[in-house]
C-alpha cells in the first residue's frame, strides 16, 4: 500500500527524502549538499511516500509567484526534486506524490504549480503543460560582429564581486520578472545558493564571475552569470563562455551585456540560454553566427485554479469564447468557461452556455502565458473545436509578444 508521511517528524522524513530522490536519480548526496540546500526546503511542502512501509519516493516544491501577462503575479509552487526509487517504479508511487502535493498546494492558496521536466513524457497526465520554451544559443565569438544599428542601453558594464553582486541581481532580477511573463520570483535563500560557491546545486559554482550593467545613475539595471571554460588548442586558446543567466531591464541592456561577453579575448565560442524569439539574432550581421544548441520545453504549467490565473492576465484582444476544460487527475478543476477580453484585461468566469472549444487541462496550461497556439493544438487534433473561429479567438485573447521567459532553473 502507498502512503504520504504526514510531517509528524519533519527532519527526519527529509533526511530519509534526500537518500531516497538522489537514489531515483542514480546519485548520493553529501551531507555538505544537503546542508546547502536545507535552508531552501520548507518541509510542509516536503513528501516523501512508502510503499508497504518502505520509502522510496519524493516530491517537493517552493513558494514563489508567477508573472503573468500585463505584470499581474499568481502564487506559484515551484515543483522540483520528484523521483521513484528504481525498485519501486510503475507502481503508481509518483502519481500518489502529485495528487497529495497538488491538493496541498491549493489549499495553501497557490494558484498554479509549475516545473521543469527532466523528461517530457512524465508530466502532461498529471495537468502539466508546457508553458515557456528556451533556446540554447552558441555564438560563434570570432566571427559574430554586431550591426551598427543595434539597441544599446546608457551606462557601463562592470565586473563586481559575488558581495556586490548579491546586492544588485536580486533587484534586477526582481525588476525584469515583473514585467516578464513567465517570471518567477526568487528568496534570499535562492540566490545565497546561485551566487555561494557550494556547488552543490543549482549555480553556486565557484567559478563563476558576475557582469553587472549599470545605468548612468549607476543603478544595476542588468547581470550575466557566466564561466570561462579553458581550452588550449595547439597553443591557441579555444575557451568557451558559458552564461549560467543574463537579465536586463530592457532589451538594449540584455544586448550590451550579450555584446560585451562575445567581445571577451581568447573566446570562441558563447554558450547560453535566451527567449527563443530573443532579438539578439536580429541584431548581428550574419544571423548564422548565433546558432542554436537546442530549442525545447522549459517551464511546465498546471493550472489549479482556472479562473485566478486566467482572470488575472491581460488579454491581447477584445473578444470572447467559452471553453471546456477537461481534467482528469483533478477534475474539479476543469469545467467550462466564459472567457472575455476587452483588449486589455481578461475575464474568466464558469458559466453554463455552451462550449465552444474542449480542450484537457495541461493544453491549457500550455496556452496560459501566451506561448502556445490554440490553432496548432487543434490541428494536432488535441483540441476540439465546436465553432469554427473558437481556436482563433483563444490565440487572439491570450496571445503576448514577446514570448513568455523563465530564467529562474530549480
Ligand atoms: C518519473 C518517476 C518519478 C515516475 O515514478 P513512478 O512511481 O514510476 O510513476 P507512477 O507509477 O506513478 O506512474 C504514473 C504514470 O506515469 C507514467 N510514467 C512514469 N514515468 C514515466 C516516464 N519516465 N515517461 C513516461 N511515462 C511515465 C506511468 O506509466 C504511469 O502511467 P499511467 O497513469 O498511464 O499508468 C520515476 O520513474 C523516477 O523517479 N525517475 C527518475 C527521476 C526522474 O526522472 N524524475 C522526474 C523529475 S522531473
């Protein structure tokens, strides 16, 4: 029989987490890692189950919000850390952990939950959608000249210590995600682990250097974490620049701090992840020079409360459509809704008319910020239309330009 503990000893259930998920990635984890990452658990939101007595799976998440479009922000658990040990696997251990974790979360107020898939075949049963797409760019640092015509932002680009620079991201960061759909916000404890040097999770890595752009007041209005990875080629260097995350305030400051990392000496190439309608390959004479490593899902969404989320949004025209939202692992979530937009505000209320568009949950999830079509979807046979322009009034309603963006890796 399945179980979820139920937090009568928190500490220890996450110690006994912390074996049981590196386990289910084929890993250990030191006590030095699991002390890096202590202060980001709380461990309500922490699951371990068992099955027959026996742990053997984990699943957990962070508090953070998610910006919308038009600036409005939701309450977001941030799913991170599931995994089934190998000798326990297909037993249905997983989707106990998602339906226990997601009950959870709506209770706790959070409106979506979202999460980046080690694999993209696990999530879309359980209402997940892929909501953000990125792009791995390499740059091919000797070749690639910016055109004279490009966006450039006032002020300097400095290189600052990790202690400066622990003042100044956090607050372009904070900036940039606001306006960012797709955003997510991102605690204290978060960025002690992206800009430390334990190494021991996501960032932290000791290596790294931090490229600050200052406007000319001398306020941080953008960041490049980035490494230098030496290669020596027959005496030449060959190094490779991977940014970890570049974030600005404006495109113009995203393309000076871009600009200045493939200018750095004994470079070739570039590597590092950018929205994939990003306008730095608009702005170098030979496109080519900016190829792409890979281009995939990056942020899955699972709406657990249709009508805050959607409702909460800007819309991108002045229309109406209602929908029939199926949803089979949580299934009060889904029924139909009146959605209608006066081109600038969404509304979003169940109602009884007819339906004009079916369509599951995680297809939704996907259509949420802006980043999917409705009109591909329903091509794919993935939608079910019940008038003929339903699918092209759903993309006009939640359609944003530019595409949604999430930076933030958990
Ligand atoms: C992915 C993982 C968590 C699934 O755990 P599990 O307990 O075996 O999953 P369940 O038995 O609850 O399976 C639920 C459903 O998901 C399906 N499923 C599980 N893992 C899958 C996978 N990797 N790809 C596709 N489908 C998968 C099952 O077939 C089952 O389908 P059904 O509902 O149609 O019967 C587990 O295999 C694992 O830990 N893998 C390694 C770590 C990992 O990849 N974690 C995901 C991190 S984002």
């Amino acid at each position: 029989m399945i179980s979820i503990a139920d937090h009568e000893d928190p500490e220890a259930e996450l110690a006994t987490y912390h074996r049981v998920d590196a386990a289910a990635f084929g890993a250990t984890r030191s006590s030095q890692q699991e002390a890096a990452k202590r202060p980001l658990i709380e461990p309500s939101r922490w699951f371990l189950a068992t099955l027959d007595d026996e742990p053997c799976g984990g699943a957990g998440s962070f508090a953070t919000e998610l910006t919308l479009p038009g600036g409005a922000t939701v309450p977001a658990a941030a799913v991170s850390d599931v995994g089934v040990l190998p000798t326990h696997r297909r037993r249905g251990v997983a989707a106990a952990l998602m339906s226990r974790q997601l009950e959870v979360a709506a209770q706790e107020g959070d409106a979506v939950a979202v999460l980046h898939a080690s694999d993209a075949g696990i999530y879309g049963r359980f209402g997940y959608g892929v909501a953000t797409r990125w792009r791995q760019i390499r740059v091919d640092a000797r070749r690639a000249t910016f055109r004279a015509d490009r966006p450039t932002a006032a002020g300097r680009t400095r290189l600052v210590t990790r202690e400066e620079a622990a003042r100044c991201c956090p607050t372009v960061h904070d900036a940039a995600r606001q306006h960012t759909p797709g955003g997510l916000a991102r605690s204290a404890a978060w960025w002690d682990v992206v800009l430390g040097d334990s190494g021991a999770y996501l960032g932290g890595d000791p290596e790294q250097l931090v490229l600050v752009h200052e406007d000319d007041d001398g306020s941080p209005d953008g960041y490049a974490i980035y490494r230098v990875h030496q290669e020596w080629s027959g005496g030449q260097a060959a190094h490779t620049l991977a940014v970890w995350e570049l974030v600005g305030t404006s495109p113009a400051v995203e393309l000076d701090l871009w600009a200045t990392l493939v200018a750095h000496d004994l470079i070739d190439t570039v590597t590092g992840p950018i929205r994939v309608d990003h306008e730095l390959r608009d702005v170098v004479v030979d496109a080519r020079q900016v190829g792409v490593r890979w281009d995939q899902d990056l942020l899955w969404l699972r709406l657990l409360d249709v009508e805050a989320v959607l409702g909460a949004r800007s819309a991108g025209s002045e229309d109406s459509v209602v929908v029939e939202v199926v949803d089979g692992f949580r299934p009060r979530t889904g029924g139909r809704f009146l959605l209608v937009g006066d081109g600038d505000q969404l509304r979003c209320a169940r109602t009884e008319a007819p339906s004009e568009l079916r369509l599951d949950i995680d297809d939704l999830g996907a259509l949420t910020l802006g980043g999917g079509s409705a009109r591909a979807l329903a091509r794919a046979g993935r939608i079910e239309l019940g008038h003929r322009d339903a699918a092209t009034r759903l993309d006009r309603l939640l359609g944003t330009d530019p595409m949604p963006w999430c930076w933030v890796r958990f």
